[in-house]
C-alpha cells in the first residue's frame, strides 16, 4: 500500500482566557513558543505533524436538499479545522421502499441514481463558493457585493468530497466529476477475477479518467476491509469460522455482484493476504469496517490489533 498522505493523531489548540473577565485573549508568540515545546515534551513528533481526519461512509445524495447540506457541511468543516472529508453516494439498498419519497424528493421517469447525480452536481457547484443567489434591495443585514453563495463556506472542502462507487463506470463518473474515489467491500458487477482485482482495475480506471478530465490535483483513493486478526479467545469466538471467507457472487438491487471476503485469521498470515491485496496496495487510504454491534470496547482492541500486529509490516502509517 502507497504511503498515505495523513497519518492519526491529535491536533492542538491553544486558547489563552483572561482570568477575571473569563474572555479570550490573544496569545504572545513566546507563550505560544512554549506551550508548543511542553506539548513536544510529552507527545512523539509523528503525533505532533498529524491531524485526526472526520470522515462519513456514504450519505445517500437520493434523500440530501444539496443547498441545506452544503450549509452543514460547510459548517462542521470550519469547526473541526477543515478536516471534514464526506463521503456521498447514489445510495444502498434500503429499509423501506423509495424512502427518498417521504422526504419529499420524486425522480424524473423513476430514475432515482440520476436524481442523486443531480443533488450531487448543485451540491459540489455550491460548494465552490460561487455567488448565485440575488441579493435583496433591502435586506435585514448588510449583503456583501454581488451574488450571494452559500454560508458558511469552507475554502478547500470542495476537494475533500468522496463519491462511494460500486462499478467501474460509476468510478469514472466521480473522477470526471472532481471527487474522491471511496471503494467498499462489494462492486455491483462480476468478471470473473477475484475481487481486489476487480477493484484495482476500478482504481486504474478512475485515475486514467482523471488525468482526461485534466484536474490539477491528485486524487485520493480509498477501499475498505473487514480485517479481524485473531489474538485471543474473543477474536476466535467472533470470527475465528471467517478464516478462510472467499469471495461471493450474489445478486443486490436485481444484478449480480461480487463480494470481497473477511481477513480473519493469524496475523503473519494476514499480513502475506493483505500485501497480495492488489486494491490494498493501489490505494492511498484503507478504511476498517468494525462490527458495531459488539460496543466500543471490542473494536477498540480490533483497531489496537491491527494497529500493533499488521500496520509495522505492511509500512501503513
């Protein structure tokens, strides 16, 4: 796997509160100097030259009012220091039938991904920072001049959009588009190859569409993994019967897919399957998925598993 662009770690801040008036104040730059040196002291520089990034899996565009989403988002990006990277998509299977209809959203002749798209083309447009709205003659507050956008607005999240693609084509839509590519554990389509080769043919494609499409920065890639290295009797008695999962080929939304299968087993047996990995190691980003369901504790010792097991061997960061 390509050496990663971000590791994880924590970000500092510091605010200096005037004792008596409890307000801020500015902090001197020798003061600053300082706190920077005391925090040095106590955590390792790799720590020191990260930042923990805020992430969504994919938010079904089919349900979003693209404007009010812009607004959130714009929002949560310029509270957490821009670290917001969101992830959208058309959207998986569903609890209900056509839910997007309860919120108020009916698709042209039926066509729910292409209202997706729709959603998603006004939300990255907005997100630009464009003016487009006319400003009243006589507003409540001041308008700036011009055309009024969305706010608030937060400078670069426009780059830090992830489309979730389940096919090769889909992939190459969002590298058109401007967007991250997220790539899960399943692709709505089947060739015949073993998944991570599927999918790192997926990842080929979407960077070929987009040096076509002549953006000027360098795309990030992510795929998933469930990945479970069996340490203890817990890791066993969870997923110790995973241990020799292949992929499967079945059927989602009425066409056929292909499934990736769930790394369990020992952990210098995992680390040979996960560097054989093609998508693995042609992506710049590996999300874990975690089984929720069985409480923070538990996937906490997943993460520390992996973290202290796989990641030195395979160079993940």
């Amino acid at each position: 796997m390509a050496t990663p662009e971000f590791t994880i770690g924590i970000e500092e801040e510091y605010l200096l509160v005037d004792r008596d008036s409890l307000a801020l104040v500015e902090v001197p730059d020798d003061m600053m100097a300082d706190c920077k040196q005391a925090l040095a002291d106590q955590v390792s520089p790799e720590y020191m030259q990260c930042q923990i990034e805020i992430g969504t899996g994919v938010i079904d565009m089919r349900y979003e009012n693209p404007l009010y989403m812009a607004e959130d988002a714009g929002a949560a990006d310029l509270i957490s220091g821009g670290r917001l990277q969101l992830g959208i998509s058309r959207g998986s299977p569903e609890q209900v039938v056509d839910g997007y209809r309860y919120f108020g959203y009916e698709p042209v002749d039926g066509d729910h991904a292409a209202m997706a798209r729709q959603h998603t083309s006004v939300l990255l447009d907005v997100l630009t920072g464009k003016g487009f709205a006319e400003p009243s003659p006589r507003p409540m507050f001041p308008n700036p001049p011009g055309l009024l956008r969305i706010e608030p607005h937060s400078e670069g999240l426009r780059d830090r959009i992830w489309w979730g693609a389940g096919s090769r084509s889909t992939a190459e839509w969002a590298a058109e588009q401007g967007m991250n590519l997220m790539s899960s554990t399943l692709l709505t389509e089947d060739t015949g190859v073993p998944f991570h080769e599927l999918q790192a043919e997926q990842i080929q494609m979407f960077r070929k569409a987009w040096e076509a499409a002549g953006h000027e920065r360098t795309p990030r890639v992510s795929v998933s993994r469930s990945v479970f290295p069996l340490v203890d009797d817990r890791d066993r008695a969870y997923f110790g019967t995973q241990s020799e999962s292949r992929d499967q080929v079945g059927h989602i939304d009425g066409g056929i897919a292909r499934f990736g299968k769930t790394y369990a087993g020992e952990p210098d047996r995992l680390v040979e399957e996960l560097a054989a990995d093609e998508a693995v190691r042609a992506a710049d980003t590996l999300l874990l998925t975690v089984p929720n369901q069985l409480g923070v504790d538990y996937n906490a010792h997943v993460l520390e598993s992996v973290m202290t097991h796989l990641a030195p061997a395979l160079g993940w960061r």
